[in-house]
C-alpha cells in the first residue's frame, strides 16, 4: 500500500484498499470559546503540553467539516471535555446539537466527578450519545471517584464506549497510567473502551489491559507519527499490535484539528509499518464501523 505523503493523496490511500472511506475516532469539536482556549494553551506550551505543539488546522468550524468531508472521513466524533466541574452538562447539549446538524458526526458526550454526574450522564445516554470522552490528563481527576461508579456501570450495561485519555502522555497528571483505569475495568469489565494514544508512553500496560479485557480498543492517535513527544512505541508490540488491529481492537486516531503535521501523516506512519492491507482496513474503518454499527 502506498503511503500518502500529502493530504491530496488520503482519497487515493483509502479507494486502492477498496474502502468505501475512513473512520476517524477522535477527532475535536466544541464550542469556539473552549476551541479558541485550547488552541492559546497549545500555543504557549502549557504545563500539560510541555513542548512547542503548533495547531495546523486553524480555520472555521465549516472550513474544518469541509476538510473532513473531501478526504473521505465518513464518521468521526466532537470530543470535547471539562476541565472543572460546571462543565460537562453543556458541553453535551453542545454536542448533541452539533450531531444533529452534522450527519457524519458521532454523537459525543462527557463527565466529570461532580454531585449530578450520574443524572446528567443518564440524560446524554437517553438523548442518543455514542461514545463519552474522558480526559484525566487535563481533568487530572481519579477515574476510581465514588461518584463515578455508577456512571460507569450505566456505559457499561448500555455497550457505549469511553474513549479515555489514561496515558500520562504528553506529561503525567493526577491519576494518569495504566493503574487507576485498570481498576475501574476490574470493577466494570463489561465496559468498552478505547484508550487514546495507545496509552502513551505506557503502552505495555495499556495492550495488558486489552489483553485482559476484551471490550478495550486502543486508538491509533499521534502514535507512529514523527511527533515524537508522547514515547516511542516498542518493537515488541508490534505483533500484538497487528493481531489487535485484524481482531478491530485498534481504532484510527488523529486529535485532528490539534495536531502540528498534516493529517495524511497518520495515515502514512500507519501504511509505514507495513503491518499489511487487512490491517490497514480494520484500523482505518472495519474495527470502528463495527464498534458504532455502521454500514
């Protein structure tokens, strides 16, 4: 397969593995107030980024949909998350309307250890919402909470997946690492998930808990990329990594519009690894359309 080492070349990549397009599970939108502040933060390399992280998608909300629709990205999510409590409630009657006048957008929602969570929570399950972000790098919050149990319990017996920044990539924060999400899974192992990053950089624990449990996906995000500012993953991996990919277990991720290179370097640190077409074809659309029960 070749590689697309431009974003003109992502349509070609994906026809020439005869896929009807691709389907990218972590992609960001919010409200532009929050977008604006997230784009300040990466531009002075807060305390959380730690390095220069420059945002190489910085137009309008349409211009980004536009950009999405011409490469073939068929579904994709609005992960926005709170930083605070007072948050996450709004931020999912955002996203619901975003879902609903945007047709490829995978309804998204979040939460947040707060008195209401579970209420509110309930509320964005009933309303339609298809994955819930969780971010306890930026929360910094311990994804174990009281207030949570029962949240997670609701994911879990309702199949909708948490897609979950637990690595400590890009800097470790509050209860990051494979150890605190990995109790919450012992507690609630029905429950899906997709790690961000692959978990970075503890990739070993994280592939543990895949192998542990086998509703946990891991998501493709920045790993591979030449923006080596989350950790290099290990050779060793790689053959579990590829059996992951052709059982649907590793998902295409991009963190698009937030990333500092062009979007068709994903996929081309992907094709690079040269882990075979099948595996191409179940990261970047069949593990995801499965997962969502898309056509």
């Amino acid at each position: 397969m070749a590689e697309p080492r431009s974003d003109a070349a992502v349509p070609a990549f994906w026809q020439a593995l005869g896929l009807p397009g691709i389907i990218d599970v972590h992609v960001h939108f919010m409200p532009q107030r929050l977008m604006s502040a997230v784009w300040e933060y990466f531009d002075e390399a807060g305390p959380l980024i730690g390095t220069e992280w420059p945002i190489t998608y910085r137009e309008s909300e349409e211009e980004r949909l536009a950009f999405l629709r011409g490469l073939g990205v068929r579904a994709f999510t609005s992960l926005a998350y709170p930083h605070r409590p007072g948050m996450a409630e709004s931020l999912n009657d955002w996203t619901a309307q975003f879902a609903a006048r945007v047709p490829e957008c995978l309804q998204t929602a979040t939460f947040f250890p707060e008195p209401g969570v579970a209420e509110y929570t309930a509320r964005a399950l009933e309303a339609g919402a298809r994955v819930f972000k969780v971010h306890l790098q930026v929360g910094g919050f311990d994804p174990r909470a009281e207030e949570l149990d029962a949240v997670w319990g609701m994911l879990a017996d309702a199949g909708v997946p948490a897609l979950v920044h637990a690595g400590s990539g890009p800097v470790a924060n509050g209860f990051t690492g494979p150890g605190p999400f990995g109790e919450v899974l012992a507690r609630h192992p029905d429950l899906t998930a997709i790690v961000a990053h692959m978990g970075a950089p503890e990739f070993d624990g994280f592939f543990a808990l895949a192998d542990a449990y086998e509703r946990v996906h891991l998501d493709t995000t920045m790993v591979f990329t030449s923006f080596a500012r989350l950790a290099d993953f290990p050779d060793a991996l790689l053959p579990r990594l590829r059996e992951l990919g052709l059982a649907g277990r590793v998902l295409l991720g991009t963190d698009f519009p937030n990333i500092p290179y062009p979007y068709a370097h994903q996929l081309e640190s992907l094709a690079a690894l040269d882990l075979g077409d099948d595996w191409l074809r179940a990261v970047c659309r069949d593990g995801a359309a499965r997962l969502f029960g898309l056509p």
